[in-house]
C-alpha cells in the first residue's frame, strides 16, 4: 500500500497540470513544489516551457534561457536567453541570477558589465548557491567590478567549497599555497587540496606532491609521498606532475638521479602540453647546453630507451581523449 507521501507526491502532478497553484505566487509554488523533496519536478519541451513561462514560471524561464544559449531546439540567440534569465532571477531564481551574472561577465546578449555581472552573482550567493558564491569570490580574488579584498575572496571561495565546489576548493589551496596577500598556510592549503583531491582534481594532487615536497609553514617534508602524488597526477596526464617527475629524475629528489627517466617524462609532458618540458629534451639530448646535471647528454640507444618507457606508460594509462 502506497504512504501517504508518496500518494501526495503522485497527485502533485495532476494538481500542477490543472493550474491549482497558480492562485499564489510563482515562488511560493516552487518552495511548495521544492518541499515535495523533488518528486514533482516538471519536464519541459521548448514548447511547454514557452506556456510556462509567459504565466511567470521561473523554471520555464531559467530551462529556455539554456535552450537559446546552446541552440537547442530553437536558434541560438543570446539576448533571447538573457532575457529570459532576467526574468527568471528577478523573482529570485538563483540559477538564473548566476547566469546572469555570468551573461554579463562575458557580454552574451547583454553589455560586458563587471558591476552589474557582481550585482546578480551576490543575491545569489545570498541564497547559498555555489556557483555563485564562487564567482563572486573569484570578483574579489581578482578586482573584477570590486576594489581586490582577499578576505572577501576567502570568504566567499570558503562557503562555495563547503558545498564541495571544486573551483573553489581550488582557489583557496592555490591562496593558502602562495600567500596572494595573505600569510602562506601550508596546512590549510593542504585540507583543500585534499577536498579537491578528492573529487580526483589531477591539479589538486599535482600540488599535494609539491606542498609534500617542500614542506615548511606547518607541514613536513616527505619527499616520498611527493614523488607518489605526482606520479597519481600524472597517471591523470596533469602536465605539471609530468614535468614535476621529470625534475625528480633528473636531480635525484628523494631517489636517484636517473636522466633516462626524466627524459621520459619530459617527453611525455611535451606531448601533451605543446611546449612543456621541450627545453629539457633539448637539454639532455646535447642540443642545448650541456646536457644532463652531470654535463654529458643522452646517447641515440638511451633517448631510444626513454621514448620506449613514455610509450609503455601512455599505453597503460590512455590519454584524455583517447
């Protein structure tokens, strides 16, 4: 037998569809219809959604706002899309209002307009929503419509990471990391990182293995656990982690020196990230310099060696894409 509940959730359709809710307001339906724990949510078509939108709905609104934006169903057309989003937020529609925000970030279909971009991005951050509270943290962090205030960054990037927004997460790490204006903490960037890490952010692993590397501000030294982050990163082909292995090889950083298999990465690095670590391949290879740290460069039989192993670990671990 059915809960009473779930009877309730079943008939919330129909009582929808009938247009009972629409004697209150829009927001108060959507609370109401909210509350339900999303049993009632409503699937749009471009054209039911067009109906529901020229009655106030701000789902509607926000739903075609994303099909003008991407062309879906309709004719790309971004004014058509801000002005729905427009409508949407300003019945307090907090998707809409960070996407708005973000329309005047960018200049789709409105005026490129910092101000205005922060002024949508903070009532929503004011409902809790992390996008927003994020980009309005990224407005402080870098004076975009704002006077530069790294505690407000910090505060707003903190509330989004809590809500498990990797970007944010991201941030902070990076802020606690290199100070930004604010006291280098080791062990706070760490916790974020970790979070980020987490979420298998090949970034946040990258700079796990650095703070593991230098240590200092709170935090050990290990240059163990580095070379194992780095290497976790590089399986996700980060290309600071390939190039971070390359440099452990090559000035025996917690292993030995081994100019073999920092050409190795090097190599690797270079593939995927355009000119990363092609200096170093220049340098081992004799071409530049003197070759490796104890001035000879790499043989043919020995680089032969080196693009061997690159090609043995791409075939264990496929590159994004492949």
């Amino acid at each position: 037998m059915r809960s009473d509940f779930s009877l309730l959730c079943a008939n919330m359709k129909t009582i929808n569809q009938a247009g009972w809710l629409r004697g209150i307001s829009v927001a108060v339906a959507v609370q109401f219809m909210g509350f339900l724990g999303g049993c009632a949510t409503h699937t749009f078509t471009v054209e039911t959604a067009q109906a529901a939108a020229g009655e106030g709905n701000p789902e509607a609104q926000y739903f075609l706002s994303r099909r003008y934006a991407k062309g879906e169903g309709v004719a790309r057309d971004y004014v058509k899309a801000a002005e729905y989003l427009r409508l949407a937020a300003l019945q307090g529609y907090a998707k809409a209002q960070n996407n708005l925000g973000a329309d005047y970030i960018q200049g789709l279909g409105v005026p490129q307009d910092y101000a205005e971009a922060d002024k949508w991005f903070q009532r929503a951050a004011d409902q809790g929503d992390p996008l927003a509270e994020y980009s309005l943290g990224a407005s402080y962090c870098l004076g975009r419509g704002v006077a530069t205030n790294m505690v407000e960054a910090v505060k707003w990037f903190g509330l989004a990471a809590r809500q498990d927004q990797l970007d944010a997460e991201l941030e902070l790490g990076n802020i606690y990391l290199g100070g930004r204006g604010l006291p280098e903490d080791y062990r706070a960037a760490r916790k974020w990182f970790r979070r980020a890490a987490a979420q298998h952010s090949a970034r946040a692993i990258n700079a796990l293995g650095y703070i593991a590397e230098q240590g200092g501000f709170g935090v050990a030294k290990d240059l163990a656990e580095a070379r194992k982050y780095y290497l976790r990163a590089a399986v996700a082909w980060d290309v600071k982690a390939l190039m971070n292995l390359g440099r452990v090889y090559l000035e025996g950083i917690g292993v030995e020196r081994d100019s073999i298999e920092a050409y190795k990465w090097f190599y690797l690095a270079s593939k995927i990230g355009g000119g990363a670590g092609r200096h170093y391949l220049s340098e081992l290879d004799g071409t530049v310099n003197f070759g490796d740290l104890t001035g000879k460069p790499l043989t043919g039989e020995q680089i032969k060696e080196a693009v061997q192993r690159a090609e043995a670990f791409q075939g264990l671990h496929s590159k994004p894409g492949n």
